[in-house]
C-alpha cells in the first residue's frame, strides 16, 4: 500500500465465504484495527479477532489470526504531515442512527471526563485551601516567583515539564486499564438491571447531558446579552467597568494583578466561616438569556399592547392625522 499518513489505522476483517451464493450475505468471523506506528516490521505476531464493536473477542474459541507486515517510513515526510488535515475515509457509513448502548458508551465517556476535572478542581482548590500546609506553603512561594519572572518562552517548558513527568512514570497505560475497568464494571452493572431500572438510570444521565447542555447554552447566550445591549444597565456598567480596568491596565503591569489575585486566593484560604463565589458566574446570572427574554415578553391581547405595537400604532395615527 502506498502510505500517506503513519497515523493511519489498518483495519482487518474475515468474513464467512458462503462459496458461490451470492445472495447470502458473508458473515463477519471478526476483525482487528492495527496503528501502523504499532507495527512490527518483518515479524509474524498472533492476532485476537474482536467482534464488529471492537470491544470483546470474537465468537468462538481463542479466534486468532497470524499476520506478518513490512512497514517502512520516512521519519522526516512522517513528521512534516502532523499539522495537515487528516485524510477522510469516504467508504466510512455517513448515516448516523440513535444508539442506545453508544448514547451509554457517550454518556460514560463525559461522566468520566468531568470527574477528572472535578479531581483536578478539587486538587488546586485544596492547594489554596492549605489541606496541607507544606504543599500550600511551597505554591506559594513558587507560583508568585513563576508569575513575575513570567516569560512566554516558559510556556513550552512548562509543557515539556509536564511531557517528561509523563514519560518518567513507570506504567504509561494505567489510566487506560482504569477506564476498562470502569467500563467492565459498568457493563456488568448494566447487565444485572432490570428494564425498568436501565430505564432510570438513562434517563438520569440524559437529563444530566441536557442540564449541562442548558447550562453552557444559557451563559453563552447571556454573554450575548450583554455584548448587544439587551439589558442596558448592566451593559453600560460593564463598558464603564471595561474602561477603567483598561486605563488601570495601562499603568499597571497585569502580572502584578495576577500575582496580587493568587496571594489574595491564598489569604482566603487561611479564612474561616467564608463563601467562595465566582464573580463572572456571578456576573452572567443577572443577565438573562435568550428563554428568559421569551418568558418577559408581554403578549398581545385585550387591553394589551407591546410596547414596540403601542409606537407603531402612534406613528400610523400621526400619520392619518397629517393626511385629514
């Protein structure tokens, strides 16, 4: 095959050949789906065959298949090909149908994705809390030095940092393993529910799915809001408030906010009997969105006007009063 991408996935299938019928359909025996960067050039290796969902064994006893491939690249081309766009495979389905295992597959995935960031949250809240004082001691110390000598070449490092840090542990695959577990047991969880209770338990994470969808849409037609002046208070408030950070920022370095911010975090975290509060989320609660807008709306009825209608039946009446 002539390669274009080593980023390529090689997909293998055995089908069933049922001879010269060709009205029976071949029936899948199983398949495999190969990294080309996973290959070992020149050597034979035994492969186990999955099913059409490539996540179990496919049916029958320990199907494998022996496979031997010669893979050769150019590391530089390889390399040059990273930042284009990826080729798209036109023989792939286009047609998409409502799932309920892969709407469950999905709903795992983003509950699995906000608990990393909720331990991540809670990892940097516990910093500045001073759960251990030594950790938050240290960050304090750091995390002001970091922000005034900040250079934009420290940006890469920091990644490089974190690159390295990765490389240095001893199992790169162990949240992988975790994941399969979590899915395994999830499985075997699902398969032990009655229907009634698989029931409950989808509508629980679609009504998750759909507050978070509400959410994000809601903040983002707020900000909206704001941007376009359907509250003129708090818009003129914010231009006004914008202005003067801007003249403030003109004088003052802006590391010498972010640094007076994270000490300022940090003395809150020595205090007691408080309420942390985001100031945006804050900000944008006052701010109605697009729903909100609809439900203020006054309706048109019997002895009741629109302001907007109420104008034009003014105008239309000065009107025919220049025409009589």
């Amino acid at each position: 095959f002539d390669i274009k991408d080593v980023s390529e996935v090689l997909e293998v299938a055995i089908f069933d050949d049922e001879g010269d019928n060709e009205d029976i359909p071949c029936e899948l025996l199983g398949k495999i789906q190969i990294p080309l960067l996973n290959i070992e050039s020149g050597k034979e290796r035994w492969y186990r065959l999955k099913d059409h969902n490539l996540r179990n064994s496919a049916k029958g006893e320990d199907p494998r298949i022996l496979l031997q491939m010669k893979f050769a690249f150019n590391s530089i081309r390889a390399s040059s090909c990273v930042f284009k766009p990826k080729s798209i495979k036109y023989e792939e389905n286009d047609k998409n149908e409502f799932e309920i295992s892969k709407f469950k597959l999905n709903a795992g995935r983003m509950m699995r994705v906000k608990h990393k960031c909720l331990t991540l949250q809670q990892t940097i809240l516990n910093i500045f809390e001073w759960h251990n004082p030594f950790v938050s001691f240290c960050a304090l110390v750091v995390i002001p030095a970091i922000i005034w000598h900040f250079d934009t070449w420290m940006i890469p490092a920091f990644l490089l940092v974190f690159l390295t840090n990765q490389i240095l542990k001893p199992s790169a695959n162990t949240s992988t393993e975790e994941e399969d577990e979590a899915e395994e047991v999830d499985t075997q969880d699902d398969g032990n529910l009655s229907m009634m209770e698989t029931f409950n338990l989808m509508q629980q994470k679609a009504l998750w799915m759909q507050e978070g969808m509400g959410e994000v849409a809601g903040a983002i037609e707020s900000l909206e809001n704001v941007l376009n002046f359907t509250v003129p208070c708090i818009s003129w408030f914010i231009y006004i408030f914008i202005f003067l950070i801007t003249i403030f920022l003109y004088f003052a370095p802006l590391r010498l906010l972010v640094l007076v911010w994270v000490v300022n975090r940090f003395r809150k975290g020595l205090l007691k009997n408080r309420t942390d509060t985001n100031e945006v989320i804050n900000f944008l609660s006052r701010v109605p969105d697009n729903e909100e807008l609809k439900n203020y709306q006054e309706l048109d009825g019997p002895g009741l006007t629109r302001s907007k209608s109420l104008k034009k039946l003014r105008t239309r009446a000065s009107q025919d009063n220049v025409i009589i």
